[in-house]
C-alpha cells in the first residue's frame, strides 16, 4: 500500500485478493481475521498494518467467497486474465522524442470511440516516411488496454512477400490468445481460425503498410469475425484499398510543420528541443530538405548528431547528388507496387510534370500514349502525387527525387543513356558532342533564362530515333537553316520561340499528337508542296506566331489532319490572320469527305 501511494504516476497499483475472509472484516478488524490481527497489536508496526488493511478493505479486487461458490480454480483463472490486460501496457515502447503526437492521436481517438459498443475499422493513409506507422503504434499503445486482445501486425506488404500471409495470422492468433504455439496451415484455414476463436473477444488489431484488400480480409473480412468494441487500425500508402474495405473514417497524416520539424531535429541531433548555438540555420537546411517527412528528418538528425558545422555543411551538399539511401528505398515501395505504364507515367511526372495545370498534364501524358484520367487518381491515391484546389499538380521534393533517382541510379556518370533528360548541362554536353542515344525517350530544357544555339540542339538528335517527348523553353539563336534531325518517333513536340520557318523535311510526323509552338518564326509547317500525313495529330497550338498571318495556306500544313482534333490554337491578327486560320479548319474538315 505503501508503494502505491508513493508512486502513483508510475502505475503501482495494489490488487487485494479475499481469501475466505469478508472485506468488511478486513476493513474493520472485525470477526476470526480481527481476533488473528490482535495479537500483534503489541508490535510497534501494529498502527501502520492497521492502515493498510483500512486502505486494502476499501479496494477493489477479487473476494473468493462471491466467485462461483468459492472455487479456487476459477477465481485464479479470474485474477490472470485480468491482471495480463492491465500489464499488457507497462512494457510499451514509448519515444520521447516524438513531436507533435498528442493531437494527431487525438484526431485518431475521436473516430474510434473506444466506449462505444461498435465494430469499427478505420484508416490511416499518405506518403511513405511521413509517420502513419508511428501514430498508429502511439494510438495502440494509449488504449491496448481497453481491450481483451491485442495485436500490431507491422510491414505486411514486405513480409507477406517474403514468407505469405500466413505466419502472420499466426502471429495476431498467438498475440490475442497468448498462445505461442499456433499453426493454421493455410490462410484460408487462419481466415476460419480467426473467426472462430475470436469472435468472441473484444479486440484491437492494427494491420500496418498494407498495399492490396486481400492484406485486411486475410484478418479482418467481416465484423462479425470480432466481439462487438472491437477496432481495426490500418496504415496504407493507397486509399483506394481502404475504400475498398469501406473503413469508417480515413485519416490523412498530416506532415510536420516547420516548427515540429525544428523540435523533432534537434531532439535527435542535440538531444534538447532547439538547436545548438550556431546551428541554426543548418538546422533549417535540413529541415527544408525533408520538407516535413518525420524519417528523413530522424535520420539525419542521429547521422549529423556530435558532427561540427563543416560536416553538416558537407553532408547537406552531398545531398543534392547523393539521397539518403534509407528514405529513398521507403520512398520507392510506392513505385515499386506500379504497373509499367504507371510507372513511366510516374517517371514523366517526377522529371518533367511537377507544378503543371492537370489539363496540361492530362494533354502531355495522353500525347505520349498513357491513360492519365485513371492513371492519376492511382498515383494521387497511392500518395505519390497531389492536386491543389485550383488543380495545380503537386509532388514531394523527395518522392520527386526518388523518381529522378531511378532514372539516373543505373547509369550515374552516363546521361547519354537515361531514359529522361532534364539537366541542362547534361543536354547541352550530350547533344554538342552528338552522344545521343536510343536509350533516351523525353528531353526537357526548361530554362527560358539560358540562349541555346538552334543547331546544338538540333544536332545531337541524329542518334536519338526513339524520343517521344521533346519540350524546349529556351530561346535559341536561328543559324539560317533548318536542320534535318528532328526524331521520327515524336508524339509530343512544344518548342516556343522556334525560331526556323519551318518544321524539318526529314521530320515525318506520323507519330506526333500534339504540336506546340507559340511565339514561334515559322511561317509554315514543312518547305514542300506534299502533305504530311498527321493522322495522329489531337493537340496543335501555334499562338502569337506572328509570321503565320501572311503566309502559308491550308495545303503547306497538310491535309491528312485527324478530323477529330481536341483543340486547335492558331495566332489572331488581324483579317489575314481570320482568313488563315479559316482555311485551316476547313482543310481539316474537308478530310471528312475524303476519309
């Protein structure tokens, strides 16, 4: 009695067991237990046994006379089982270096409604390394008492590939029932055995990283599997699965602010909730870099942790060439579990996509032969990508850099044969000393800040047949001929501020489905009086190039345009420019009669 009261804080709690006494008796010294304590009240110890048998009297335990006619068997099996309940908290681990956990757990406990008599699954969902697994094990550790059975079943995605789903409906049988030694054989037999043995016990089971519904029915395919109070946690990088399962609430985990960030770095790198003198503005470094990702921020706060102000410099710049292995690979799980087409999709997005109007997205994507109206609900769901309010496409800097890091990891020191080009320094290298390759299928040079020479550019596509997807931003100077190496394979072409009169003869087009050339010189498309054949052709915006208001007619664009256009945006100035643009939709319109 004397430790409980002293230590309350630590959950020292005393439990009396009644044998063959009264708790009355036991409270007031009264009867055969009152005459047994009178002869020791000459020991000095007397006063304070006296108190204690007070205070233990008035508990609450177990009184052998009320169970079951005062058999011994079944108030021990009585006092086990609930003495394991309380105990089944005292050794979780809890972090005390976790930040900003309190009210996300909060927001968590207020859908489960642990004092509600209700089965209820819900959903913990975002991007890998933002801390799903953490609130869930802080959220099980707070209430795993309130239950009859228990079990955190983590990294099923990664451990049902290696050993199946099997060993791990042994596992939560074995957690629930504390029984070590379970088989079930199969899953369907472990699917059977769940049902029967715990449907009637009130349970908590949080089932962590699960990427496919066969993940939850392997534990959880109906309510009625578990005792009415029972809760289902699960954690998953792709919220269609928990639509699938139709989970009672989904949460969204919410990644740290910059602040918490701060707090969470310096707990780990200096073991107190604010940076070191002269640290501080490395400390944001680091935290602009992890852009609030509480694993990346760990990592590198316990790998910079006792390192000087040079080394952390050092460590930040290595960074931009060389990521965190440990991250990354979290990153790429979600890649990892893509069909190929979403995973080319993926990579377009990550090396050249980022920021974009989804219509702009959606155009590109469905111009180099992708399936973006679905594609990017399963990449949004699989929290690899985002969209604000105003549709703008939105991409973690890391989940970014991972995507690039799987374009350059094969061939890190050879560009040349990278799938994408994005780097302009790396494009310019490639194309003036003409190492293009086959290898490469999208090429990019976003930097409308840098002058490039039109025959640079045009010069290392000799031995690039196979890019489909070309976008050049920059200006480049007019070297008075128009080169002939433009690639065949083309299905997206936007070049603004072009500055030939024309597209390549050589340059065939059959393939291209979306044409963008604003501000541009040319006057017409192609420098001979055959059309080419633009079959394909869905997307064609040639505004404010002005050079196309006085010259060219219907014929020198050729007449073999889908008739099927989406969208056609040509200049507007003045009468010519009507007259023009007329003859072009009627060019196109004429193949109705002629297809």
């Amino acid at each position: 009695m004397e430790c409980q009261r002293l230590t309350p804080l630590h959950h020292q709690t005393a439990y009396p067991v009644f044998y063959h006494v009264d708790p009355s008796q036991v409270r007031e010294q009264s009867g055969a237990f009152g005459e047994a304590f009178a002869k020791h009240n000459n020991k000095k110890e007397a006063g304070k046994w006296r108190e204690a048998l007070v205070q233990a009297g008035n508990l609450a335990g177990w009184d052998l006379n009320n169970t079951d006619n005062g058999n011994e068997a079944k108030l021990i099996k009585e006092i086990v089982e609930q003495i394991s309940l309380k105990l089944r908290s005292i050794n979780e681990y809890i972090n005390k270096k976790l930040v900003g956990m309190e009210s996300r757990v909060e927001r968590v406990m207020s859908s489960l409604e642990t004092g509600i008599d209700d089965f209820r699954m819900i959903g913990i969902w975002g991007i890998g390394c933002g801390g799903k697994t953490t609130l869930a094990r802080a959220v099980f550790n707070q209430i795993s008492t309130q239950f009859e059975g228990k079990s955190f079943v983590e990294n099923i995605r990664e451990e049902s590939e290696k050993g199946g789903l099997q060993p791990l409906q042994e596992q939560v049988l074995s957690d629930v029932l504390n029984h070590q030694s379970i088989k079930v054989g199969n899953v369907d037999n472990g699917k059977s055995m769940i049902k029967k043995k715990l449907h009637c016990k009130k349970v908590l089971l949080v089932l962590d990283d699960v990427d496919d519904i066969s993940h939850i029915e392997a534990f959880a395919e109906a309510s009625d599997w578990f005792k009415p109070g029972s809760r289902i946690i699960i954690t998953t990088r792709d919220e269609h699965v928990l639509n699938l399962c139709r989970v009672t609430r989904i949460h969204g985990v919410n990644l740290l602010s910059d602040e918490e960030a701060i707090c969470l770095l310096s707990r780990h790198a200096f073991e107190k909730d604010f940076p070191a003198q002269g640290y501080e503005k490395l400390s944001r470094q680091v935290v602009d870099y992890a852009a609030g990702l509480p694993l990346v921020i760990r990592v590198l706060g316990g790998f910079l942790c006792g390192r000087d102000e040079l080394q952390w410099t050092d460590q930040l710049e290595r960074l931009r060439t060389t990521p965190l292995n440990r991250t990354l690979d979290v990153l790429k799980l979600s890649y990892d579990g893509l069909e190929e087409d979403l995973k080319e999709m993926f990579l377009d997005i990550a090396c050249f996509l980022k920021s974009s109007h989804k219509d702009d997205v959606v155009r590109i994507l469905e111009s180099c032969g992708f399936r973006p109206k679905i594609g990017l609900d399963v990449l949004e769901k699989k929290s690899l990508i985002t969209f604000s309010d105003d549709e703008y496409l939105g991409m973690h800097d890391l989940i970014q850099e991972m995507g690039r890091n799987i374009v350059r990891h094969l061939h890190p020191r050879d560009p040349e044969k990278h799938s994408r080009l994005w780097i302009l320094r790396e494009i310019e290298d490639i194309l003036a000393e003409d190492l293009g390759t086959d290898e490469t299928r999208a090429i990019a040079v976003d930097d409308n800040h840098v002058e490039l020479s039109s025959q640079i550019v045009t010069k290392g596509f000799r031995n690039m047949r196979k890019v489909r997807f070309l976008r050049v931003v920059s200006k480049t100077e007019d070297y008075g001929h128009v080169s002939q190496n433009l690639p065949n394979a083309l299905q997206y072409l936007s070049w603004g501020f072009y500055p030939h009169w024309s597209l390549p003869n050589t340059f065939r087009a059959n393939h291209l489905v979306a044409l963008e050339m604003s501000k541009c010189s040319i006057i017409q498309l192609w420098d001979e009086e055959e059309p080419k054949d633009l079959n394909m052709l869905r997307f064609l915006n040639l505004t404010k190039s002005v050079g196309l208001r006085s010259h060219g007619s219907a014929s020198t664009w050729g007449t073999n345009v889908n008739t099927q256009k989406e969208r056609i945006c040509l200049p507007c100035y003045g009468d010519d420019s009507e007259k023009l643009q007329r003859s072009i939709v009627t060019g196109i319109r004429s193949q109705r009669h002629y297809a």
